[in-house]
C-alpha cells in the first residue's frame, strides 16, 4: 500500500516532489531554469479565474499588476469568456526584467483567491 492511500492526509513538501529527475529548488512558483529565460523580455500571458468570478479576477489581477508593475496600463488587461461562458481569463502582456520580477508575479497570483491557473 502506497504511503498515500496509509495517509491520505499527509502533505507534500514542495521540496519533495520531482520534476524530470530533478528535484525542484525554491518554492513551487519560482523559476526552475532562470538561465533559459532571455531577460528583459515581453511575456503574454493568460489568468484564468473560478467559475463565475470574471468581476473579482479582473480586480484582483488589476490589484495585483498594479502593485508590481506600476507603469502597467491596467485598460490593457483583456477579460474573455471560455467556450462554454463558466469561466474567463485575463490577458496581459508583461515587460519582465529578472527572474525574481517572475517569482514574485507568480506567488502573488497562486495566492489570488479568484485565480484557478496561469499559463
């Protein structure tokens, strides 16, 4: 019997999960392989909120850039629906400029309460 069907209950160090052989480093929102990244760079990307939460994802994103990208405009941030309408996303594109700019933005957004994922 496997130690999570033991204890279903037992949390996972982040430390303790493994990414192709590797372990991972930092926290679970930091980058891996900062080397691949080429710095300063545009970067889109697209927040996806819970099922009906397209008001709160909107003001929570804007929170959220707002406060780490102070030059940001905010009116740039496209809301759309999913296919079926449950869900929306938030488009941005960011001007990034290191590795730790990233982490940040995306320990932020795994905190947002109205956030579901962010590709």
């Amino acid at each position: 019997m496997s130690d999570n069907q033991q204890n279903p209950n037992k949390e996972v160090n982040v430390s303790d999960v493994l990414l192709n052989n590797d372990e991972i480093k930092g926290k679970k929102t930091d980058i891996q392989n900062p080397e691949l990244w080429d710095f300063p760079m545009n970067y889109p990307m697209s927040i996806i909120g819970h099922e009906g939460e397209h008001d709160s994802l909107l003001n929570e994103v804007k929170l959220i850039l707002g406060s780490q990208f102070p030059d940001f405009d905010l009116a740039s941030i496209q809301v759309k629906p999913s296919k079926t309408g449950r869900f929306h996303s938030a488009r941005v594109n960011l001007y990034l400029t290191t590795a730790e700019q990233v982490n940040t933005l995306y320990a932020a957004l795994d905190n947002a309460q109205t956030v579901r994922i962010v590709m």
